[in-house]
C-alpha cells in the first residue's frame, strides 16, 4: 500500500523571521496554486515564488502536500472566521432574517479567494481536502446551535440533518455558482442569495406561512 504523503510542517516557526519565511512560503504556494494548478505545483517553483532557496523551503515542510496543506487550513480558517462573526451577529434574528444573512456570509466566505477554493475543492486529492471539508462540519455545528435556539419557528423533526441539509445545499450551490455562473455571486446579483434563501426557509418552516423577503442592501 502507497503511504500517504506527510502533511505536517517539519518544525514551528517561534522566531519573527521564521514565522515571516513560513507566512512567504504559504502565500506562495497559493499563487503557484492558482497559477499552475494542483499537479504542475511544486516545491521547487514554490520556493522561487517566495524568493527563498529550496534549503529553505525544506527547513520547515518536507513537500508539496505538507505547503498545500497549511494553505488549505489558512483558507478555512478565514472562511470561517466571516462565517462566526455572522453567526453571532444574527444569533437573536427570526429564521427569516437570520437565513438571509447567513446564507449571505457563506458566499461571501467563497468570495475569499474564490480561484484558490476551486482548486483546493478541485483538484488537491482528498487527504488535502479535509481541512477545507471541516468548514462544513463546523458550519453544520454553529448552524444547528442557530436553529436550536429557534426551534419554535421551525417545521423539522431532526435539527443535526437539517443543519446538514441547509449547509450542503447552500455550500453545493455556491460552488457551482464560482464555476459555472460567477456572475451570480457578484455584489448586485441579490436574485441568488435571495432564491436560495427561500429555498432554506421554505425547507425549514415547512408549511408555516413565510413573511416577505427582501433583497439585501449592499453594504
């Protein structure tokens, strides 16, 4: 059996300078990422892209995998840091309201560099794609706190497979937004977040009637 590729860096960076050659090498590798794609990404373009040598490089990650992987987990961490913001913003909102917003802050998190998410989804193999797969568990976790504390509202007997469902549907659905029309996610495409927030709140009031929905302001 093949063994898996090691896809933890070497040593931590604890000194200013380390860290800043570690943030370079990370950054870099994204752009090599987006420019060249998964398979003709490696570490030998990675390092000339930060402007280090490949000694360097090799100090602190032992491969491509362990690079693609600190990448992988620098995205989720900041799709999801918009995603608990939001959170706790609408946290006392009816589903209504709530719903739009969250539904808002999940395309906005695909906003984050939305050429590197669809490599990441895409291309990277699977073991490297778990960390950007944890943004949905977590997602799936606040979202069922979230429709817990309004449970009064809603017409589903499960509150874990809805948070599932409503997060798989608006994580698929945006995705195949980035790739297929990006058009719908641009700052005046409100028609998007709008279907899809009556489709979650249809799905999750069920037959309760459903107050009128508006497109959100831009900001």
């Amino acid at each position: 059996m093949a063994r898996s590729a090691r896809t933890t860096p070497r040593k931590s960076a604890s000194q200013e300078r380390s860290r800043h050659t570690v943030a370079a090498l990370v950054e870099a590798t994204a752009r090599v990422l987006v420019k060249e794609g998964y398979e003709s990404t490696n570490t030998n373009k990675i390092a000339q892209a930060a402007g280090v040598s490949i000694g360097s490089l090799y100090q602190y990650f032992p491969n491509k995998e362990a690079l693609v992987a600190a990448v992988v987990e620098r995205h989720k961490q900041e799709m999801m840091q918009l995603f608990r913001e939001a959170l706790a913003a609408v946290m006392a909102r009816p589903i209504d309201a709530g719903v739009r917003e969250l539904v808002t802050v999940m395309i906005d998190a695909h906003r984050v560099d939305p050429k590197l998410h669809r490599v990441l989804v895409e291309q990277v193999p699977r073991n490297g794609r778990l960390e950007v797969e944890a943004f949905d568990r977590e997602a799936c976790a606040l979202i069922r706190g979230y429709l817990e504390a309004h449970r009064s509202e809603l017409d589903v007997p499960d509150l874990d497979m809805a948070a599932f469902i409503c997060v798989a549907t608006v994580e698929s659905l945006t995705h195949a937004a980035v790739v297929h029309r990006p058009e719908a996610l641009s700052d005046k495409a409100g028609l998007f977040v709008e279907d899809l927030t009556r489709l979650v709140v249809q799905y999750l009031k069920g037959s309760a009637p459903l107050s009128p929905l508006h497109i959100r302001e831009p900001a």
